[in-house]
C-alpha cells in the first residue's frame, strides 16, 4: 500500500511544483521522500518531531510540507455533484449521508456564549469537528464535506454546508433516494429519514416495519466512516489546527480511492 500511494503522492506533489514553478534542488526533500513522509503522518500518526528528526528537517519545514501534501490531495477530491454523477452512473438507488466526529486534541474555542465550548461534542464527550460523509448502498465513502464545530448537530452542519440539501434533493427523484438516520429528522422532506416514535406511545405496524427496512438498508453507511478511521491513524485524532480536519478527511478520500483502485 504505502509503495502504491507514495507514488501517486509523489505525482500529485510534482505536478504541484511544477505549476508553482519550483525549480530542481530547492527544496530539501524531493517529490518520493515529501510523499512518504505525509504517507507516514496519515497513516501511522507519527508526530511532526519525529518527521522532522528522520528527514533532517525543522519543525517549521516540516509542517510545511506535511501542510502542502494535505492541501495537495485534497484539492483531488471528488466534488458533491461528481460523487453523485458517479453514484448514478454506477446504478446505485440509494446513497447514504451520515455525520461523524473527528477528533481533536483540547482546543478550547469560544462558542455562541461564554458557557459553550466551539468543538466540544455533547454527544460524544469529545473535541472534535463534524464531517458530513456521502456514502454508497455498501458503505464506500463517495464525498466528505467541510469541518464544523463537534458542538454543532448533523442537521445543522448539513444546513451550513451550502448547497449541500439542495443538490441532494435535486438528486432524488421515484427511483433514487438519500437515507439517512434521526439526526436529520428536521430536514426529512428532502432525505428519507425513519419515523420517531411520539412521546409516551408507540409507532404503528407499518411505520415499525418501515423503520426496520430503513435501519437494515443504512446499516452498512457507518463502514464508511469507519474504514477511513482505521485505515488512517491520523483521522483517529487530530493534532493540527481543527478547522484543518476537512482538508485531512478529503486527502484521506482520496489516498483510500487510489489504494483500493475506485478514483471514479
């Protein structure tokens, strides 16, 4: 994998320098060895220090190339309407969009009052940024969006992200659907979304029976975020700058695509 990945990288990273018109010998690390050393960070977490202490680097350098990789893969990543051209015309019926938490070192930020903390996840217990995922009906991860706030709620990031309902909604017609879970119960005139049972009572047989369907056709959309997570270490925590996370889960789409040969 890393042999495979590290090439690509090394292409991207080229190309990068060459529009920038860097020329030959300025930089310290070439094309091959700036690719292992972001390959290393995504996919073992290994610290900046000890980066920076295998390659001969400083610190500062060393952030810097780590930086341009991210920035580098992450401008390769697919767009909402490709993922969802290539979701058509792969055939699918059905994508799935789901929420996750990233996680963050402590990163105190103020939020909307004094009392509230920007990335801190009530649900989760846990600082860390909200990344909407795209999935497809076997859970392969399609798009990831921007970071939010932990403290945000899926609906809310889904509503921020702008375009992002209505290009879903645009998508859907009597053969294809979105599905998603209670988190988006507020926007379930534009995603399929299950029924909530009423306070103090219960929900009808057919309502039972549609929310089982629904919950046995999603459960494959969480491997999505999952396989991103155990594939890269990096995505476990996140020790850089938290409004950096978008950028690090796109440059982790697109590492995961070319590894597994699915770049359409």
């Amino acid at each position: 994998m890393r042999t495979n990945l590290s090439q690509v990288r090394s292409q991207l990273l080229a190309g990068e320098r060459a529009r920038r018109g860097t020329r030959r010998g300025r930089r310290a690390l070439g094309c091959y060895r700036q690719a292992v050393l972001v390959l290393r960070w995504f996919l073992d977490a290994t610290r900046v220090a000890q980066l920076a202490a295998d390659n001969q680097l400083s610190s500062s350098t060393t952030y810097r190339y780590l930086h341009e990789g991210i920035d580098v893969l992450a401008a390769a990543a697919p767009g909402l309407h490709g993922a969802l051209l290539a979701a058509r015309a792969a055939g699918y019926t059905h994508v799935h969009l789901d929420g996750t938490l990233i996680r963050t070192d402590r990163s105190r930020a103020l939020g909307p009052n004094v009392r509230v903390d920007l990335w801190w996840s009530g649900k989760h217990r846990h600082h860390g940024g909200n990344i909407q995922a795209l999935t497809a009906p076997d859970g392969w991860p399609l798009w990831t969006s921007q970071v939010r706030p932990g403290r945000e709620h899926d609906t809310t990031c889904a509503r921020t992200h702008d375009g992002l309902l209505d290009t879903l909604h645009d998508w859907t017609d009597q053969t294809h659907v979105v599905l998603a879970d209670l988190g988006y119960e507020g926007e379930n005139t534009r995603l399929t979304c299950p029924f909530k049972a009423p306070a103090g009572g219960g929900l009808p047989v057919d309502q039972r029976a549609y929310n089982m369907l629904h919950s046995a056709t999603r459960a494959l959309a969480e491997r999505g975020n999952s396989l991103l997570k155990t594939t890269f270490r990096a995505l476990r925590r996140v020790t850089l700058c938290p409004w950096r996370i978008g950028a690090i889960t796109a440059a982790a789409l697109v590492l995961l695509h070319h590894d597994h040969d699915r770049t359409t």
